[in-house]
C-alpha cells in the first residue's frame, strides 16, 4: 500500500484481496465473464454467433442455460439474430464447410443407391 499525494492510503491491484466471509466460510469464486480470458465463455460467444441454441449451448459448455444468456447478453449476441443460419459466422462456416458436405453427401448417396 502507498500514500498518493493527499496522503491518502492508495492500494494497488497486485495488493489487494477480497475480504473473507464471515463465519469462516471459503471466498467466492470469480464469475467475471471474460471472454479471451475463460475457454467456457470464448466457446459461449463462438457457439452462439454460429446460430446454436441456448440449451445447445449450455450441454457443450457446462454453463447453465441462464449462465449462457448472460455470456450472450455480455456479448451482445442475440440467438434470435442468428438462427437459421443466418449470421455472418454461419454463413462463414457454410461456404468453407459446403462444398466438402455437398460432395460427401453425393458419395453417400451414390453408395446407397448403388449398394
């Protein structure tokens, strides 16, 4: 801790801790949403801009439903802008992915109807 120039006792970030509960019980742990910070919420965000749905979402994760619409809300994703494929990301995916699909789902069909 140091004095700024008021004289006033000024903590700095490195020195600070959060102050135990009372009773003796554990601190709680951090829940701050970070996105480039905590793989569950970069994955939230990612998941939820490719159009998949909030339980979708939650079952990859391991968030809970509501934990993921507050990651989504954070970060200003709204899974109503994005279903059906409609997003950027998805049409992304769709152009990069599409035509490897497109051909596997041509061999499939070839061995169906040939086999």
């Amino acid at each position: 801790m140091k004095n700024d120039t008021n004289g006033h006792a000024v903590w700095t970030l490195a020195e600070w801790q959060a102050p135990a509960p009372p009773d003796g019980r554990k601190a709680e742990a951090d829940h701050r949403v970070a996105f480039l910070a905590k793989q569950e919420d970069f994955d939230c965000l990612t998941l939820g801009r490719l159009g998949m749905t909030v339980k979708t979402i939650a079952g990859y994760t391991g968030l809970s439903e509501n934990q993921v619409n507050y990651r989504l809300k954070k970060g200003h994703v709204k899974p109503k802008d994005y279903r059906h494929g409609n997003g950027y990301y998805a049409r992304m995916v769709f152009q990069y992915v599409g035509r490897r699909a497109a051909q596997q789902v041509i061999s499939d069909l070839r061995k169906e109807l040939n086999g």
